[in-house]
C-alpha cells in the first residue's frame, strides 16, 4: 500500500483525485488545503510520495519542493499543476521533482497517467534505495574487509582498488586504478587468466583462478581470485574481483606434494590415518600391495582395505597401535583387493603433533619374500633328488616285500608308509612354493570334476560323493585342498572308517565338507589343527602341513576352512573339515582339473 500526501488549494479536486487513486486499493491518499499543512503533516506520518500543485496561496510546489529537500528527505515528489510553462517544468525538475504533469483533459486518463507515474516513482526510491544500501555494503565489505576487491574495465583496466591492496600487493589504491591487470601478473599466468575471463564473458557464472601477480617491491606472491561478469547501469560491462593471498598455502601444497614424491618412491607400502582409522594418504607401493589405487583408497576406513587374517588378539594389538598404544610389528596374512592373500611384514604405530596430541597413525609394510634366484635353485635340485631317491627306495622295499615271510613283511609295510610319507611332505612343500610364487588370477574350475578326480587317488577308501556340477572360483592348486583333507580324514578314521563328501550351495559360496567316522576332534583343539606342525598330547592327534596347506589354499581363493563336529555337538562321532568357496562370476566357461 502506498501512501500519498496530496497538496492542493482547491477542494474539490482533493476530493475527485483521492476517489480516482484509491479504486485501485493500492493507494490512501491523504490531502493537504496547503503547503503549510502538508509540512506539518509531514513532520507526523511518514509518506510514500507527495503529489502537488504548483500555485498555491503563501507558497507555491516549487517552494515547497526545496524547503523538504533542504531537510535531506528524498522522497518522490511530483508536480501536478494546469500551469505548463516550459521554465517552470525545469525548474520543478532542476530542484529534485520526480515527474511533472499537466492537468486537464479527460480525468480518467489523466489520473490513470498520475497514478502511473505515482507508482513508477515509488518503485524507483525503493530502487535506489537498495542500490545505495547495496553500496556501501560493498563500500563496507571492500574497505574492510582483508581481501582485495577490484572493478576492471572489460580489457582488465582498473577502476576501482580497495585498501586491502596495499598489504597484499603494497601499492596504494590510486596507484593501480587506470592500469591494466596484465601488467602485474607473472607472464606465464596471464594465457590463464585471459582464459578465465573469456568464461565469465560467455556463461556469467563466477570463475575461480589462482596464478601469480607481482607486488610493489617486484616479488611475486600466489594469489586466489572470484572473478564475476557484472553489468552497471549506464556505465556498462566491469569485471569485480576479490582477491586473497595464498602464498602461505601453495607453500605448504608443495610441501606436501614433496613429501608424497618420497614416499612414492619407498620401496615399502605407507598407509596413514586419521584418529578415526579413515585412510588420508597411500603410497604407490600400497597400490602395488593391497590392489587400491590412492583415489580409491582415501576416505575409506583401513580395517576395510587392509583386510588382515590373522586371530583377534593380535587385530586388537593394531587397534591399539593406531589409537595411541606401543608399536605393533608382526608378519601376517592379508587379503588384496582381487582377494589373493599375500604374507606381509606389518607396523603399526599412532603419529602426534607438537602437543604431543595423536592426529592419527601410520602403516609401514612390505611382502615377505625370503627367497632367492639361488635358493630356488637349491630347492629345485633338492626336490628332483629326494624324489628320485624315494621313488628308488619304495621299489626296493616293494620288491623285499614279496621276497620275506609274513612276519618279516610286516617290517617293509612300515618301512613303506615312512616312504610314502616322506613323498607327501616333499609334495607338500612343492605347494607351498607354488603358492607362495604363484600369484594367479582365480578363475572358473569345476569343483565336481575336481573332486571326483581326488577320489581316484585313493582307491580302496570308502568314499561317499554324491555330486552334481558345481562351478567355483580358484585355481589349478585347487585339488591340493581335497587331496590333504581326504587323506587326513583316511589317515585318523581307519581302515574301516568312511569318507563323506558334502556340496551345500549357500548365499554368493558353496560350503563343502569332508567327513570321517574316525575319533573326532576335541573342542580345545579345532582351533589349532591349522597351525603348521602344530602336535597333541597323542599320537592320534592331526599334525602336519597339509590342513596348513588346506587353509592357505581357500584363503588365497577368499574363502573360510575351520574343524568342526561329524554330528553336532558330539566331538567323538567323527570330524569334519569344511570350508567355503566363492560361486564363478561368469560361467562362460570352466576349467577341468
């Protein structure tokens, strides 16, 4: 709602042009006889606008006009009068009036021309009254305020400079307005900067650059800079700038970047955290490690990439370690992200600052990898030996077997399962290099080919199998996880014992299990019958490599193996091995092995 004081001397009019702008509803108008009561009205109800006449008795609208603009009040003011003498006109105009119109003709028009220009005049002080409040806002902001504002002409000339030059760039405002922008930057930048204002110019939208612009004293600092494609009114296209040093920053990027080019090329894999075990930095060769690429690795938490397979106490040692504990250090086994496990040697410990408080932790480890050209070759040697020696000895011995009586071929029996055993340590050992050389690719095998050819390697073992086809991820080492499972449970069940095989699909796996009818295994020891060499207090105890070898094999292929009970709960019914394999991605095609 506007409100309009209306000053006239004649009555009448008052009356007819306040029905005219109030139909509307957007104007009250309040009427004044003359000039003296339209200032006293003034000094008690804020207006909108004033609408005068120009002859009035004691005072005309002119004098009127410049006794409110002597007061410094700004509002809009128009004259309304039948006197339409050029000189007065200009004179209305020259003393601050907004509009200046002539009566007479038909009232509807004219009045609808009033409250036209009535409107008009009021949105324009609104106008400019946000223009001027928008002013020295930035007035404010730019004289204040430590970064630097600049206004340039379209080509980069400088129209206006804010205080804040003289500490970033030391020259006084005055010093830099009518030069151009480009003599002051460093001539490498400038392709850059000519570029970004080429962008404002086509999309409006604000640009950020930082490039290198020279002080007064001729030194270069790096600078951060918004720049924005404005259009003033009557004064055309500028560019406004804001400006701030970053000189203390880049410093500080080159450092950092420094430093992340030595830790690249260390040889071990360097992995550090934030308190909260979120992963800020991983090196090139934790790239070659674990499998993840520094971009994917930053922001995700550690326990998730360093997937470690090793038992709780000492996950909980790590845990420690990196929330501020005593340094952890230990060789163990963990998962790469194509899920081949790999054996490494693993430190842990936290990081502090000067206060001595904890801002996170670091990870420093590498592959155990012991092995030489020269030592594979002695092993090699020796392998191809021993086997040619116990292949001859086992020919011996079966030859005597046939040569003595029963009683004496008891002894060449015995003397042929320690040969025989001898045999499955070497090949055991031989997988254990395969394994540890051998870093392959897992792919598809089918599992119920796999086993069925395990199951001819014992004959006269009774072996239950009722299998179907069954595709799997692994590898060619595959077999050597049946082969020691089922020899284990041929070993501990007898002579009279049974086998039996179980496929189970499950959730994304397949579960299989070897079963015996043999003694069982004790509950204190499931756990430990994977440790390499690990002995009981009996002779029937399990030990040896093979389930060692069992468990590396389906670790490697990203599965689980644990001990459990034949029949549940019942550790004297017979053991059982089982273990988890992932189902093929893409059953294209299969290998046989």
């Amino acid at each position: 709602m506007i409100a309009l004081l209306l000053v006239d001397d004649e009555p009448t009019l008052l009356e007819v042009a306040r029905l005219f702008l109030e139909r509307s509803g957007m104007i009250t108008v309040t009427p004044a006889e003359s000039p003296g009561g339209a200032l006293a009205l003034l000094k008690e109800t804020p207006f909108d606008v004033i609408v005068s006449d120009y002859e009035m008795p004691g005072m005309n609208g002119i004098e009127l006009l410049k006794i409110i603009r002597s007061t410094g009040n700004t509002i809009p003011f128009i004259i309304f009068t039948g006197k339409g003498r050029e000189q007065i006109v200009i004179e209305a105009l020259n003393q601050g009036a907004d509009f200046y119109l002539q009566k007479g003709g038909d009232p509807r028009s004219q009045f609808a021309e009033l409250e036209h220009k009535v409107k008009r005049a009021v949105a324009q002080q609104k106008s400019d009254l946000a223009l001027r409040q928008s002013e020295e806002r930035f007035r404010l902001l730019a004289e204040n305020g430590t970064d630097m504002i600049s206004c340039h002409t379209p080509d980069g000339t400088y129209r206006y400079a804010s205080p804040a030059c003289i500490h970033l760039l030391g020259y006084q405002p005055e010093e830099l307005i009518g030069h151009a922008a480009y003599e002051f930057i460093h001539p490498d930048d400038i392709p850059k900067i000519r570029e970004c204002a080429e962008k404002a110019v086509i999309d409006s939208s604000p640009s950020l650059t930082t490039y290198r612009i020279r002080r007064k004293d001729g030194r270069y600092c790096w600078v951060e800079s918004t720049h924005r494609l404005i259009r003033i009114p009557g004064q055309g296209l500028e560019t406004q700038v804001s400006s701030r040093d970053i000189s203390a920053r880049k410093v500080a990027e080159e450092q950092a970047w420094f430093q992340m080019e030595l830790l690249n090329h260390i040889s071990q894999a360097v992995v550090v955290t934030d308190p909260e075990g979120t992963i800020v930095s991983w090196n090139r060769s934790a790239e070659v490690l674990y499998g993840w690429k520094a971009g994917e690795a930053r922001g995700k938490r550690r326990d998730v990439l360093i997937a470690t397979l090793t038992d709780e106490p000492s996950k909980e040692r790590i845990t420690q370690a990196t929330q501020g504990g005593e340094k952890w250090s230990e060789a163990i086994a963990v998962r790469r992200r194509d899920n081949l496990v790999v054996n490494v040697r693993m430190s842990w410990c936290p990081l502090h600052n000067q206060n001595q408080q904890q801002i996170g932790a670091v990870c420093v480890s590498e592959e155990v990898n012991p092995r030489t050209d020269r030592t594979n070759l002695y092993l090699d040697i020796m392998t191809h030996d021993i086997n040619n020696a116990v292949m001859s000895a086992l020919g011996y011995a079966d030859c005597l077997s046939g040569m003595l009586d029963e009683n004496e071929a008891s002894m060449t029996t015995k003397l042929q399962t320690c040969i025989r055993h001898s045999i499955e340590i070497i090949d055991n050992i031989s997988t254990i290099r395969k394994i540890a050389e051998e870093q392959k690719t897992p792919h598809n095998i089918d599992l119920d080919q796999v086993i069925k050819t395990q199951i001819t390697h014992f004959p006269g073992t009774p072996i239950h199998y009722n299998g179907q086809r069954t595709i799997v991820s692994a590898d060619d080492l595959l077999g050597g996880v049946l082969t020691n499972l089922i020899g284990n449970s041929r070993k501990f069940a007898g002579p009279k014992g049974t086998i039996t095989i179980r496929v189970e699909p499950t959730d994304q796996e397949y579960l299989v299990s070897v079963e015996d009818n043999g003694p069982g295994i004790p509950d204190n020891k499931k756990q430990l019958i994977f440790n390499r060499f690990q002995r009981g207090a009996g002779e029937e105890n399990r030990k040896g490599l093979g389930l060692y070898i069992a468990q590396m094999l389906v670790e490697r292929y990203g599965g689980r193996i644990w001990a459990d009970d034949r029949v549940a709960g019942e550790p004297g019914e017979g053991a059982a091995i089982r273990f988890t394999l992932p189902v093929a991605r893409d059953l294209t095609g299969c290998e046989e092995i």
